[in-house]
C-alpha cells in the first residue's frame, strides 16, 4: 500500500476543490455571462498553479486554426 505524505493529500484536496469550484462556475454559467465566467475560471486555475497568466485555445477543427482566450 503506498502511503501519502501530508503535502501530497492536501495538494490533491486542493486540487480537487478547484475542479469543483471551476465545474460548478460553467454549469451556472450561460451564453450571456460565458466569457466572464471563462475568466474566473482560468483566474482560479493561474492561482492554483502559481502563474500570472492562463489561456484557453479554441482550436477549430474546420478551419484548421486556433484562437487565443485570456
């Protein structure tokens, strides 16, 4: 049985209240609020990971080109 130290499981209960957080922020989230619930979102994500910046790339399948989110 592999033991976990106590940084590992708070990471993990970290990790996993921020899947949570940022799922229950989409499903609440409609066409007219999106982008701003887009942005909490990749906040709490930047946060977490300790950076100053995230991005979300739609890439379209059609057209063979992505687009940049912030």
């Amino acid at each position: 049985m592999e033991k976990y130290s106590n940084n590992d499981i708070r990471y993990y209960q970290a990790f996993n209240r921020l899947l949570v957080d940022c799922t229950s922020v989409i499903i609440q989230s409609d066409a007219g609020n999106f982008s701003s619930c887009l942005d909490e979102v990749l906040a709490k994500i930047g946060e977490f990971a300790g950076v100053d910046r995230s991005y979300y790339f739609h890439f379209n399948p059609t057209k063979e080109q992505a687009s940049q989110y912030k």
